[in-house]
C-alpha cells in the first residue's frame, strides 16, 4: 500500500512526540503489527523528509553497539525501480537520540546525515528522523521488526507487500499551478490521484460559499 508524503507547513522537532507535526492524529496511517496497532507519518519540508513511527510492544528489545541485528526496530525502505533497493534502519541502545544504519548491498553503515530519536512509551516505543531528501528514492515502505529477545531474528511486519514498496504520493506542485489558473475567486478546488489521495488543492471558499 502506498505511503502519502504531506507536505508540512512547519518544522517538527526530532525528539519522538507527533505534537509539533502540524497534522491532525487523523493523518497517521496504521497497520496491524505484531503485538498491536503501529501508526506511522511521512512528511516534506524543506529539502528533509520527516518519518514518524509509533510501535505496540510488549518487550523493547535494544541493539548493542556491534550493531542493530537481533532488536526491535524500523526501517524506510528506499527504492528506485529496478535498481537501488535499500533501508534505512533505526534501532537504540537506550532511549534517545540514536544512530541510524543505511543497509544496501554492501552491509549495514552508520548514517550521520540521519537525525533520529527513539522514545519509550507505555505499551511500546515511537521512532521520529529527519533524513536528507536526496538520501531516498521514488519508491518508500516502513517495515516494523520484533524481537522477542536479543538471541532470536526479528519478524517484520511491513506495509507493502514483496520486495519492493510503491510509489510514495506527494503534492504535485504543477497540478496546484494548473489548478491555481482554472477556478474562479470565492471557489476551491481539490485534486486527487486514482486511489484518493490528495495531490493538489488551490483556492478558497468564500464567506458566501461556506
């Protein structure tokens, strides 16, 4: 299933809480993880794209330095069709500001153009980065992977099937400049793409028409 990458009017802090995201909780996209709901946002600004994760989980499992192998974590999935595929894993030693790790083909390296912070809550834990919009591809999936302990592989839960995510959807800015120059003052319109989503909206109601 397709991920939507709102664009935000201001800039979140990174430090685990969705509250400065100037989005309604209605935004957040769910899906059934392995011990409950997980809940998740992408959203643009500026030249970063912004990644918001919150995760049921019994038992948070945290990597050791040698690296995030067998713990809890979340990853973005990047890809361009056909050829780069990669992820970009967040996993913590504690709660906090924590390393993230790009995984491609070549191994698991740390990321320092990544900011992250990993904040424990009661039933679970919420992931929050900021990465650098030219770090990611076309294409973009969350996988969400539980541990029941440090000695045991992951089971991952995603929200795309296979081994490739779709397409994100965005605001098409030439769609809003199109739009912009066909509605009449007092009128707004909005613009969505074959699935639903909303990928253009220009103008305002007017008194009259509200």
């Amino acid at each position: 299933e397709q991920l939507y990458l709102h664009e935000l009017a201001t800039q979140p802090r990174i430090d685990g809480y969705f509250d400065d995201w100037p989005l309604a909780s209605s935004s957040l996209k769910s899906m059934r993880g392995t011990q409950g709901t997980i809940r998740m946002a992408l959203g643009s600004f500026g030249d970063a794209v912004y990644l918001y994760v919150e995760v049921s989980d019994r038992n948070v499992i945290y990597t050791t330095p040698d690296g995030p192998r067998y713990a809890d974590r979340v990853s973005l999935v990047s890809a361009n069709p056909p050829y780069l595929r990669e992820s970009f894993v967040f996993a913590a030693e504690a709660p906090g500001p924590l390393i993230s790790y790009k995984h491609d083909g070549y191994g698991m390296t740390p990321e320092p153009a990544i900011s992250a912070y990993w904040q424990d809550i009661p039933g679970g834990y919420r992931v929050e980065a900021r990465l650098p919009e030219k770090l990611l591809g076309t294409n973009l999936g969350i996988t969400v992977s539980n541990t029941p302990d440090g000695l045991q592989p992951a089971t991952p839960v995603s929200n795309f099937s296979g081994d490739t995510p779709a397409a994100v959807v965005r605001p098409s800015p030439k769609l809003r400049e199109i739009a912009a120059s066909l509605i009449q003052p007092g009128m707004r319109m909005i613009v969505t793409d074959a699935a639903g989503w909303r990928i253009a909206t220009a103008g305002t109601l007017s008194s009259a028409a509200t």
